[in-house]
C-alpha cells in the first residue's frame, strides 16, 4: 500500500486533471462559436495576431505562476492547432 502523503497527492492530481479536461471542454464550446461567427463573417480560420497576443499573455502568466514559460507556449501552441483544425471544418461547410 502507497503511503498515505502519496494518495493525498495523487488524489489531488486527479482532481486537477478533471479540472483540466472540464476547462478544456468549456474552453473548445466556446471556440467551436467563435469558428461558427467567423465563418458566417468570412473570416480565417487562424488569426496570427490574436495568436501573438496570445503566446506573451500566457507566456507571462506563466511565468507568474512559476511554471516553465516554453511548456505553457507549447501547450498553446497545441490548443491553437486544434481549434484552427475545427475552424476550418466549420468553413468547409
């Protein structure tokens, strides 16, 4: 049997992680409007300097946070992908 202070952390890891994938989820429904409005606007599915804004934003939210600023970068980097991707679906028609 793990110790106790391992279940406790672990615990607190799942939790977190729930916290993560409930976030995301809102996050994407969120997005999933905007590259409907785009759509109808004629906009691109990808707007570089949104995106820039974006990349220092969490750049230097993380490093308030005390987390590794290229980590929170990639992160991004991978989200943005991925809603650029369903962007386009949605243009696609």
């Amino acid at each position: 049997m793990p110790p106790e202070e391992l279940l406790r952390l672990r615990d607190s890891i799942d939790n977190i992680d729930a916290a993560l994938i409930y976030l995301l989820a809102e996050r994407f429904k969120c997005t999933q409007q905007v590259g409907h409005l785009k759509a109808k606007l004629g906009l691109p599915p990808s707007d570089p300097g949104r995106e820039r804004e974006q990349v220092a934003r969490l750049r230097a939210l993380a490093e308030g946070a005390k987390l590794d600023p290229e980590f929170a970068e990639k992160f991004l980097a991978f989200v943005v992908r991925e809603v650029i991707r369903h962007h386009e679906a949605i243009a696609a028609g």
